[in-house]
C-alpha cells in the first residue's frame, strides 16, 4: 500500500476493492470506493488506511 503521494492505493474494508487517490490524502477525507460506492474515511496517511465513514445524523437543532 501507497502512502503520501498522488496514485496512492488502499484496500476497502467493506469490499476489498481498490481504493485509489489521484492526490496525496489527506487525513479526514471522506472517498468513495469506486466498486461497491460505500463513503469511507481516510483514519492515518502513514501507512494509508481507510474505514467506513461514519453516518450522518439529522441535527434537530438540540
């Protein structure tokens, strides 16, 4: 796996597909798998990992 440079590569934790960056990621980046679609989010640079990016909840203004 890739770390800090453009044409980085992980592994998807939900599909094991290829994740690939065309840029440096960074840190909370939110990413798409390009084969099964879920968000994830990029948790570390060195060495690249990615998870499942959390859900977004409805803020009922509370």
């Amino acid at each position: 796996m890739s770390t800090n440079v453009a044409g980085a590569q992980c592994e998807c934790p939900e599909c094991a597909g290829v994740v690939s960056f065309t840029r440096p990621p960074l840190a909370g980046e939110v990413v798409r798998c390009g084969e099964c679609g879920v968000e994830l989010e990029v948790t570390a640079t060195s060495p690249l990992t990615v998870t499942l990016a959390p859900e977004v909840e409805e803020d009922w203004g509370e």
